[in-house]
C-alpha cells in the first residue's frame, strides 16, 4: 500500500462557528451563494454533498445536540488536478471535546491533511482587522478560572516547523493577491485556550504574562491534542489559516468584521490549494461505509440555519417551512419526533427575530412537545426558547418559570454555554422588571459560566 493509498480525502477543513462554514462553501464552490438565495432552484448546481454519521446524527438530534455535517467536494488546481476535501464544524468547544472530535474525523476520513479556518483575535495591536495571521508557535497553558494564566504552570506547546512553513511562507511576501484584491497576511505566535478572550483585562493580563503573542483562538490546542495521537505525518500536514475579527477588548464587536475575517482565510485556503501548495492525490473521494446523504428535510432545516446566522431571516424561514413540510411525512418515528423538534425550535427562533410573536409561540410549544418524546437535555432547549418566545409575547412570569428550568437542566447536564445563556435571559427579564440585584447575580454568574 503506498502513502496515498491510506486516505479516504485529500483535505479536512474544521470551522468552529457557521459563518466559517458559509464563507469556506462559498469560496470552494461558486453557486453556494446562490443556493442560500434560492434553494429551490434546480438549475443550480452545487458541487458539494451533504453526509451524515447516522447512528450518531439520530443520537445527537434524540439529545438535543447540535448534530455534525460533513459537506465534500472537490477543487481544481492550476495544473488541472482535483483535490478532495470535506468541511466539518465543531460542535463543541474545549480541548478534549475537540482532540475527540478530530479523532472521529480520522477515524471516518482518513484525511492527507487538517486545516483550522476560521477567525482570531489580535494580542499585537499593529494588526488590522480582517489580515490573516499564520502561527509558527502555539502556546496552550493551563488556565486558571479566577487567576487567568498560570505563567508557573504545565503548559502545551508546539512550533510550527512543517515544508509549509519552511519552504513556503518563509520566502513570500506579507501580501497575496486574490482574484485583483490584496490579503495582508502575517506570521506570528497563537495563544490557544478554552476561553473566550473578550475582556480588555484579561487581554492585558495574558499580554503581561506572555508578551510574545500576536493572536488568541480555542481551537488549536484540542486539534494538536487529538492529532498528535493519530499519526506521525500530522506534523507536517497541519495547517491554520485565521483571519482577524477582533481584539478580545470589552468593546468585542467579532460579529461586525467575522465575515471579512473568515472570507479571506477562504480564500487564502483556495488559494493554496490553486497554487499546489496544499497537495492532492487526484482520485476520488472515498465514503465510508457509516455516512449517508442526508435528505431533502435534513438539506432545508441546515440551509436554514446557515441563512439564519446571516441574517436573512425570510429565506429562513421559508426553508424551515419546507423541512417542516417534508418531515411531516417522515415513517421514522423517532427521526421523525427529534427532527420536528429541532426544526419547530428554528421555527420559534426564526419568527422571535422577525417579530412573529404569535407564529413563534405556535412553534415553541410544537417543540416543546416533540421535546417530551426525547432525551432530557433536548428538553431544555426546547423550555429556553419558549421562554424567550414568551418574553417576547410580554408574559413574564411564564417566561421566568421556563428559562428558570432551561437553567436547571442545562446545570444538571453541564451544558455551560446552555446555562450561561438561560442566565443572561433571566437577568435580561428581571432587568426589565425592575429587579437590578437578580441580575447583577445572573449575569455575573452567566459571564462565569461561559
């Protein structure tokens, strides 16, 4: 058996948040756009399909859980090959949950190379937002929840010293032109941890602490950590592509510039794949034995949500109307019961954000009752946004009792991001009832819990 031989797929591209996935499918394959325009449209062609683990799929809808879509195709380089990759996002966040993640990704893929796109923030103030920032040095220390970094402490660290790194970006320019625009972009030292860097304290203490670093994520140290246990060709076949979309200061405002961020590591991940840098084997994909296309239902309720995360909350919501739709005939019972829970829960999101309050409701409740047939944890999802539907709606004793048990069964399953979350909206509640002491506490704890 040669080398090539023992992959499934050239390349596996991780993303961590849905505009990184938008961004990459749009930059790989040209009518992406369009299908979050009009996904109706049989004359558009996307050139990528849509897999799921299902064993794992139906588990993870049955709890509740943000299920895991790897979406394929393929590239053409400038010497008319094709190179093979899939794109997966994160569902989880944190060391372990990602060193798991990326085993499971092996374990299915078997992928040549791994590659983080996505968005950073900045340490170095003489970046500007939107400049791409490759890492030569990775430090991931162990962090401390009240302390911040624990200079004395065991800490992971990693250099980068791969052909990528040696051969290439060390005999460049600091800029690289894209289809007639120009990507400033930078090598520098990435600070990676569990915690989300928005407090211009924190940010200043890490500094203080560790002067040399130029960018922060969370992804990096749980990739290595995973990776390292796979094989020993990872080291040189690792590559992060990040893209500036904020500082990490109180004023955080990622959202603004994410997309900017995200789109040019994109397509300076196109653009390395074109040039040859990032090599593939010419040959198709395999598909392992454990994936299945997902269906028309599946196809709408995740166009849905990658339109939501943008904005456009109309094409939203005809999307879920059409999943709705065809679940509605689904003969899998229990498939049936934990997909109409999901889509009737982006039903009620959708229609908060469009003023709806009326539909919004209808499709709470329809998700609160699809939610008594599963698991406990998707039932907390489904009393959070009926709660929050119900604020809306100005019933704020009923929305209080719902967010007040969403929080204790996010607290009892550990769902932190849940808690934090169910938190922050009880505050925001209380806040309006005048209640000022509550949510002090509420928020306070919410920021703790994150």
């Amino acid at each position: 058996m040669n080398d090539n031989e023992k992959f499934n797929i050239d390349l596996a591209v991780i993303t961590s948040i849905p505009i990184e996935v938008v961004t990459g499918l749009t930059i790989f394959d040209g009518n992406y756009e369009k299908i979050l325009i009009d996904p109706c449209d049989e004359d558009i062609n996307f050139g990528f399909k849509s897999y799921v683990e299902r064993s794992y799929y139906e588990n993870d809808l049955e709890a509740g859980n943000e299920p895991t879509l790897f979406h394929c195709g393929y590239i053409e380089t400038n010497g008319n090959k094709k190179l093979s990759l899939v794109i997966a996002k994160l569902t989880s966040y944190g060391g372990l949950a990602i060193s798991s993640f990326i085993t499971w990704i092996n374990s299915i893929w078997k992928p040549k190379n791994f590659l983080l796109l996505g968005i950073a923030m900045a340490f170095n103030d003489e970046y500007k937002l939107g400049e791409v920032v490759f890492p030569t040095y990775v430090l991931s220390p162990i962090i401390s929840k009240f302390r911040g970094p624990d200079k004395n402490s065991l800490k992971y660290d990693y250099t980068f010293n791969s052909d990528f790194h040696k051969t290439f970006l060390n005999n460049r320019e600091d800029e690289i032109i894209f289809d007639g625009k120009k990507i400033i972009t930078h090598q520098g030292h990435y600070y990676s941890s569990n915690e989300l860097i928005a407090s211009t304290s924190y940010r200043y203490l890490i500094k203080s602490q560790y002067p040399s670093m130029d960018a922060g994520e969370m992804e990096i140290n749980g990739v290595l950590f995973g990776a390292g246990k796979i094989n020993t060709h990872f080291a040189s076949n690792f590559y992060v592509i990040k893209g500036i979309s904020d500082y990490g200061i109180d004023e955080k405002q990622d959202t603004k510039y994410r997309f900017e961020a995200a789109i040019n590591s994109a397509k300076l991940v196109r653009y390395f794949i074109k040039e040859d840098v990032i090599q593939g084997q010419n040959k198709e994909f395999l598909i392992d034995e454990s994936l299945s296309e997902i269906t028309e239902a599946e196809r709408f309720n995740w166009i849905g949500e990658m339109q939501f995360s943008q904005g456009l909350f109309n094409h939203a919501e005809y999307c879920f109307l059409k999943a709705w739709d065809l679940v509605n005939f689904n003969d899998k019972e229990i498939l049936s019961k934990s997909l109409a829970q999901k889509i009737s829960k982006n039903m009620a999101n959708v229609n908060v954000f469009t003023g709806k309050q009326n539909i919004a409701l209808k499709f709470a409740l329809i998700s609160l009752m699809h939610s008594k047939f599963l698991k406990k944890s998707s039932q907390a999802d489904s009393h959070y946004i009926t709660g929050r539907v119900l604020r809306e709606c100005e019933l704020m004793k009923a929305c209080l009792d719902f967010l007040t048990l969403a929080k204790e069964e996010y607290d009892n399953d550990n769902d932190f991001i849940g808690l934090a979350n169910s938190l922050r909206w009880i505050g925001y509640t209380k806040y309006k009832q005048g209640d000022y002491i509550e949510v002090y506490c509420g928020c306070f704890f919410g920021h703790e819990n994150q």
